[in-house]
C-alpha cells in the first residue's frame, strides 16, 4: 500500500532545513549505490554520518516520530537516520529497488520493510522530478508540497523522472517495521482509521470496545520484535 501523509513538517520545519542544507557539504549520490542503482543514479546527497546536515536531520527525525498517523500507517520498529537528496537539471534516478538490509549508525541490522520520502521543494520550484512507484496496480506518480510524505513498501520498483529545470531537494529514510508482511499491514492500517475516526467522534459501545480489543490482539499476532 502507498500512503501520503500531508504537513509531516511545518513550513517552519521546511524552511529551516532548506536553510540548513543549504550551507551543508554534498556529495555525489552514487557513493552509496550498490550493483544496478549505482548506472541509474545521478544526483547529490547528504548521508547520515555528514555533520553538516545533523540539525536538518534532528528536526526532520522528531517531526516523524511524533507523526500519530506514519506510525498508525507504519508500524515503525526501528528505522535509519534521514538521507537528504538533491536533484538539479539533468539529473534522474532511474527505476531502482532498495537495499533490503541497512547498517543503523550504531551497527544495528535492519531489514528495509518500507521506503519515505519528504518533500522539502515545493511542487512549482521544479519540472520533472515525480517520484514514480510501481505496483501491482501500474505505475503511481507523486510530487508533493513541501513537508509532506510518501510511505510505500521497500520492494518495489521506482524511480526519480529526470529534473528539467530548478532544483528537487528531498529528505529519504527506510524502516523496518514490527508487521513485517504488507497485506497484514495494510489490514491494521485500515483498522487504525476506523478507530482514530470512533476516538474522534467520542463513540464508547461495547462494539467500538470489541474492535479496539481485536485490533490490539492483532497486533499482537502480527508484531515481530
């Protein structure tokens, strides 16, 4: 499943790290490609273990972990420090998978469940430069507004179309999460929207009781940590 989650940050947040990266030291992106990605990419980054972009990262972090509905969508079990992107004119990710394991800065192993991106350009300040998720169901295309989120499952194919003028700055991070099969999650990401909407409307029956009881025990049956 594929879940856009609006104003992950602020524009506050966004215009801060913009100013931040700004001033940051950038690096060419294929330093940490491996094998088929590394022909097909073409563009700057800012990895985890680059001080100059730490403050962009501090505040890129606490906004998603405090972000109630990536973690009603996610399920986030661990997941890596951001990695901030920048594509100018020429530059294109062609269509790629992600690594299926991560090194965590602390030498922890993590199996890459789900993909996010977080838009930090506005839509306008660039052409080109959609994100492009394939699936199941064909080809998915995304340019968002600044400070929102894309979530989809790690397996699947994608790419950045080539930027044809300005400049697509994004923030990537990758996560394992506790519901390690996607249908599952998609199941309990459901069942967490009916019971934020039953929470919202204040409904307390013995049914909305029930259902918040099989969703914890599902989660239970679900959860791999």
């Amino acid at each position: 499943m594929l879940y856009q989650i609006p104003n992950v940050l602020t524009p506050e947040e966004v215009a801060e790290c913009m100013k931040i990266l700004q001033e940051a030291t950038w690096t060419d992106g294929r330093d940490t490609a491996n094998g088929a990605a590394a022909k097909v990419k073409k563009n700057n980054q800012i990895g985890p273990r680059n001080q100059t972009g730490q403050a962009a990262r501090e505040i890129v972090m606490k906004a998603v972990q405090s972000n109630k509905r990536f973690h009603s969508v996610a399920f986030p079990y661990r997941f890596t420090l951001p990695m901030f992107n920048k594509h100018v004119s020429g530059d294109a990710y062609g269509f790629h998978y992600d690594t299926p394991m991560r090194v965590l800065h602390n030498g922890t192993r993590l199996r890459v469940d789900l993909s996010a991106t977080i838009f930090l350009s506005q839509p306008d300040e660039y052409d080109g430069g959609g994100l492009i998720i394939q699936d199941t169901f064909g080809q998915h295309a995304f340019k968002l507004p600044a400070g929102h989120m894309v979530i989809y499952p790690a397996g699947s194919l994608h790419q950045v179309n080539e930027i044809k003028k300005g400049t697509r700055i994004a923030a990537v991070l990758w996560m394992q999460s506790t519901i390690h099969n996607n249908e599952d999650r998609a199941i309990m990401a459901d069942l967490s929207e009916v019971l934020a909407s039953l929470y919202e409307k204040n409904v307390d029956t013995p049914i909305s009781l029930k259902m918040s009881g099989a969703y914890n025990n599902l989660i239970r049956r679900f959860s791999e940590v």
